[in-house]
C-alpha cells in the first residue's frame, strides 16, 4: 500500500502538486518530497523483510502524520478529500510491524560476509 501512495504521488499528484499540497496544510513543501521517498523505499523494504522493526518505526511518524492531514475530513477515507480512518489504519499496521521480520522475510544475515 506505502508503494501504490508513492506512486500516486508520482503519476497522479505529480511530486511538485504533492509538494503544494503540503505546503496548503502548513507544512514545507520539500516534505512532500521526503514522505514519497519514505513511502517508496520503506515498501520496498516491508516487502523484503528488510528490517521490518526499523522500518515500520521510520514510517510510524509519516503514517500518523497522514491521520492529522485527513483528520478534518470526517471519519470514513471515501469522503471527500478523504477520512483519517484508513492511515490511521495503516499506522496500526505499522505498529505490528514492530514485531519484526516474518518466517519468509529475507534476513540481513543473507547479505553478512561469512569466513572462510
């Protein structure tokens, strides 16, 4: 899902209109940036299992960020310019997270040079 908001933000929203919609909020707009980075990158990772524990906690703040972006927008995320109950959702998806890598995740030992 972290990637499919990424994307939006690139192809639909484009990176500069993402960039004004944080600045229409109060926010400066190079964080627009920076969200669509985190979310790209960090979805990449959860779908690795890449330091799921790290990761999660990275994208925590951005997820609950999100929650206070739509949370003028009523409760349900298909009302207009849409609810906060879907990313705050995501954000309790990051929290299980925490929990850590899962028995199929690709572990950092894989990529940890072993001697001899």
């Amino acid at each position: 899902m972290l990637i499919a908001h990424a994307l939006l933000k690139l192809l639909v929203f484009t990176l500069p209109g993402n960039a004004a919609f944080f600045e229409s909020i109060g926010l400066p707009g190079w964080l627009g940036h920076v969200t669509f980075a985190a979310e790209l990158v960090g979805g990449v990772l959860l779908i690795l299992g890449l330091h799921a524990r790290w990761v999660a906690l990275a994208l925590l703040p951005i997820l609950l960020g999100a929650t206070w972006a739509h949370g003028g927008n009523g409760w349900l995320f298909i009302n207009t310019d849409g609810g906060w109950e879907y990313p705050l959702f995501l954000a309790a998806a990051a929290v299980q997270g925490l929990i850590g890598n899962g028995a199929y995740a690709l572990s950092p030992a894989i990529f940890e040079r072993r001697p001899g």
